[in-house]
C-alpha cells in the first residue's frame, strides 16, 4: 500500500500535551491504513524536551492561529483528512469539519464550543489557576504535578499520572483556554463552530465520564448543539476515562473504538489498496 492510496488522518494536540504524544495513535491508524500526520501548533518546538526549554515559543497563540495553521495544512493535502482532536484538539477538529475541510472528525473530550452554556465544578477547580489572571492570554503556562493529576490524569494510579507528566507535558499558551471559557460573551468569537453545516461530513463527539478538564456534562450539552443538522453526529462515553485517555494505558481502546467507528460511517475510513 502506498502513500498515494492511503487516506490521511490529521492527530490535534491540545493544551499540554505535545504532538508527539499522539504516535501510539498514529502507528496504529498507520496499519489500518491511514497516513497520519502530527502537526505541531504554531510556534511548537518538534520535541517534547526543546519545548519545555522554550516555552514563549507559543506565549499568545490563539485558536485562529491554531486552526489557520491546520487549516493550510490540509490544504496542501492530495485529500480531505479524517481529523482526530483532543481537548482544544478536538474543537479545532470541529471547527475545521464544519468548514468543509475534512472528510470525518473524532473529537475527544473536545474544548468548549459556543453555544454550550453547561459548568461543571470540576472544570472550574481544573482550569482556575490560569484563568484568574487575565495576563495569561500573553503567556505560556505549565501545569505542576498536582494541576496534572487533577485536571488530566484522576482516573489513573498516582504513579501513571507522575509518569505521564514526566514524559508528555509542555508549556501551553493560555489564550485558548480564555477564548472558548469566554466564547459566550464574546460577539465574532473564535470559539464557534459551524453546527448547522448539512454538508460536512461525519463527527464522532468522545467523553470521560471522570473527566474534570472537560466534563462529561459539556460534551453531551455539546452533542445537542448540533440536533439542527441532519448530517452524521454521534456520541460515546467511556465511563472510567480522565482526560488523559488518549495517552494512559487505556488510549488503545480509544483507537481502536474510533477506527471502528470510522469504518461503519465513512467512505474516507477505508483507504484503497495499492
């Protein structure tokens, strides 16, 4: 099977995490078929250690940014992608769907879209230390140990989550944060996403239900926001997951759940031999 013939599927990062994270994912999309591709955010050092070395690298970058990046990207692709998106991940992989420029969309644990008015408790613990100061949105921000294991890693063993946070997390830029926490109250806001769109193609919408970053509660609240397209929406929860389900033991089954999914509802998910 060549390069030519394979669909490909677009892994989107999102706060905290570098893209090199998702290659577990890529290697298995990769031998279902798929070409996968690992872009980094604008101004992201390729390397999980450069980027902890230079964090103002992405102090400021928004979500335009983030999604016009993507956006040029796929652009240049011989073919519309699957995207795959997590976290702020996933609302670019929404946004980015409803704009005509994908094939398909997975968006796991997705950032808050507007429209979705619903707050959990657990997402205001989880994101109250960069919000409070509005000075962040100039800045890149780290979590510590313990805002990881909180935020990312609760449904975990206290020794997965110190692991993880060893080996994957960066320095992020809080803008994005701001900009969907705000999309509601904001006129022309970066934070919407084109939910009426009868013509795009299909989305797959994924939560944790112990998820304290991006609570169960918003994604399905984010569910029903698209109840007024007729185009393909669906929803799966997976009732023992964090939000570091795309990267702890457990990402295998995320996967594989998404490749069945992409297989049963797109023609984009069945890459022809050569």
């Amino acid at each position: 099977m060549t390069a030519r013939h394979r669909t490909p599927v677009m892994f989107i990062h999102g706060l905290w995490l570098h893209s090199t994270s998702w290659q577990g994912w890529a290697d298995t999309f990769s031998d279902a078929g798929y070409e996968p591709l690992l872009p980094e955010w604008p101004g992201e050092p390729d390397t999980v250690a450069e980027a902890r070395r230079r964090p103002d690298d992405q102090a400021g970058v928004g979500l335009v940014e983030i999604s016009d990046a993507h956006a040029r990207m796929i652009r240049a692709l011989p073919a519309p992608p699957v995207l795959v998106g997590h976290s702020v991940g996933g609302f670019i992989a929404q946004h980015l769907l409803g704009e005509g420029l994908a094939a398909a969309a997975v968006a796991i644990c997705p950032g808050q879209i507007k429209g979705v008015m619903a707050i959990a408790p657990a997402q205001a613990r989880s994101t109250f230390a960069v919000l409070r100061d509005p000075g962040n949105t100039r800045r890149a921000i780290s979590l510590n140990r313990e805002q990881f294991r909180y935020g990312f890693a609760n449904a975990v063993t206290e020794q997965e989550s110190d692991e993880l946070f060893e080996e994957w997390t960066v320095p992020s830029p809080a803008r994005p944060l701001f900009q969907l926490a705000l999309g509601n109250f904001t006129p022309h806001s970066p934070a919407r996403v084109d939910t009426r769109n009868e013509t795009r193609g299909p989305l797959l919408l994924l939560s944790g239900k112990l998820d304290h970053t991006v609570p169960d509660l918003l994604i399905r609240s984010t569910y029903k926001q698209y109840r007024h397209s007729r185009a393909t929406t669906e929803f799966q929860c997976f009732e023992d997951r964090g939000h570091s389900l795309i990267i702890d033991h457990g990402w295998p089954d995320l996967a594989r759940a998404s490749l069945s999914w992409l297989g049963s509802h797109t023609q984009a998910a069945h890459p022809r031999a050569a």
